[in-house]
C-alpha cells in the first residue's frame, strides 16, 4: 500500500491541478490514497509579492471546495485544509464546518512561503486551537525562505506538544540533515519526502527512525506524469522510491514511511470506518 501524504488540488495563475489528474497518477503509479491541499488558500506568489486581489479566494471558500472534492471520492482522496495564516482566521465559522465534515479532514496544511508567517509566530495560535479540538496534525512546508525553515516549526512543536506537526521537504534543496537532526529531537515532529532524495531519507531512518518520516509526492504540481518526470523531463524521485526503495530498507522500514506512519498520524483507518 502507499499513502501520499501531500498532494494538491485547485487553479492558480499557470497551476490547474485538477482532481482527475491527480485520480488519473494515482492509478497509473499505484498510490491507494493522498491527502490533498488547495493552492487556491496562496497569499503570496513571490517573496514580498503579494497575489493580486482578483486572483484571491476566501478561507471558507477554498476549505469547501477542498471538502467537496474529497467527498466524490472518499475512497482515495482526504482533504488537508491549508489555512491562510497571513489574515485573521473565521475561527467560528471554521469550526463548525470542520465539525460537520470531519470524517473527510484528515489534517491543516500551513504554507510559511506563500502566507510569509513562520509557523511560531503568534498569529498561527488559533490554527494550532483548531487542530488540538479537532485532534488534527498539523502538515507545514519548510525551506525557501527564513519564516519557513524547520526551525520555525520545531518551536511550534516544542510550544504545543499535544500536537503532531509534518515538515514537509524537510527544508527543500537544503540537503535536509539539519531538519532531520531537529526531527530527530522531538517526538510531536516529523517529516516528509516530498522532493528529498533517498540519501536523505536514508540518512533519515539512521538518524530519527522511519517511524518519523511519512511519503510525500507534491502530486501534481508538475502535470499529471509529475510521479514519473519532472518539468524538464527528468527522472522523478518519485520513482526511487516506487522502484528502488523498497530494496535500499527493511520491510518495516518501507512499510512504515511508505503509508503506516501517515494512516497513524492522520488516523485514515478510523476515518474510513465512519464514512457514510
């Protein structure tokens, strides 16, 4: 079995990342299920460039239209709510709608880079309010830009130990041994491979344990074979991990980053059970 635990979905500017892409590379790459978040909720597309009025969408809005393309297949798909951190969250109105659609949230996706607020800063308390009530992890990107280094989050997790925090990338294009020492030294902290190489997720088992670290794709931010090459049409790293990861590691070792650390931590079995 193999879990994704961050892929997308939603239309921005160049991006059209369509449910049916993602359907589609999940049967094509053999993936059983993804947790999938909206680029819809960016409020920046640049350092310090923020997205013009016209091309931005409400909290609410991306959060019910995350939920209601999870709903058409709850069998494959479960819905990550990326939050806008850089506004004031409708902490209310939030609230009751998770409450309503809980059995399809599986967790809050934060995006430090596209929100510019670093995931310790206190305006992200109520988003950390939310996941404790709702007993959801918390999926943040690392890397690109100080606010989002795994630093940040490691503080965020050491502030909120009853919550489970993912460093996605493990601070991308960094070599990632900085993230994983930090990883390493919490038990509420984890991370994902999204773009990390397997030398690093190797290293990674050494270091923290495979217990600690989920499989990650950013599926399909590079088109629908995204799991297979890259946009210059190269070898995805993706497919390491479909093909030559499983003989680099024990049997334990694949099967808990492959997908039982994400059905752990996102509860994907117990949700799957109250489905209607």
């Amino acid at each position: 079995m193999i879990i994704d635990s961050h892929a997308h979905i939603g239309n921005l500017i160049a991006l059209n990342l369509s449910v049916r892409k993602v359907l589609w590379s999940m049967e094509r790459y053999g993936v059983d299920f993804s947790l999938v978040s909206s680029i819809e909720s960016t409020e920046y597309y640049a350092r310090d460039k923020r997205l013009p009025w016209p091309l931005r969408r409400s909290q609410m809005c991306v959060c019910r239209k995350t939920v209601r393309a999870v709903r058409r297949r709850p069998d494959r798909l479960g819905a990550l709510l990326w939050l806008q951190i850089g506004r004031p969250l409708p902490y209310d109105r939030l609230c009751r709608f998770i409450e309503k659609n809980l059995p399809y949230i599986y967790g809050i996706k934060l995006h430090p880079y596209r929100s510019q607020v670093a995931p310790d800063d206190p305006r992200v308390e109520p988003v950390y309010e939310l996941a404790r009530r709702f007993h959801l992890p918390v999926a943040s990107h690392t890397g690109d830009i100080p606010e989002a280094q795994t630093a940040r989050l490691y503080h965020a997790a050491e502030l909120h130990p009853d919550i489970d925090f993912i460093a996605v990338h493990m601070d991308l294009e960094s070599g990632n041994r900085q993230a994983i020492d930090l990883i390493a030294k919490l038990p509420n902290l984890y991370g994902d491979t999204t773009w990390v190489p397997i030398k690093s997720t190797l290293y990674a088992i050494e270091r923290c344990g495979s217990e600690k670290i989920l499989f990650g794709t950013d599926n399909p931010i590079d088109g629908k074979r995204h799991m297979e090459f890259n946009r210059a049409g190269q070898r995805s790293l993706c497919q390491e991990y479909f093909r030559e990861f499983r003989d680099m590691v024990s049997a334990e070792d694949y099967e808990n980053i492959m997908h039982q650390n994400a059905e752990r931590l996102f509860h994907i079995k117990e949700k799957h059970r109250i489905m209607p």
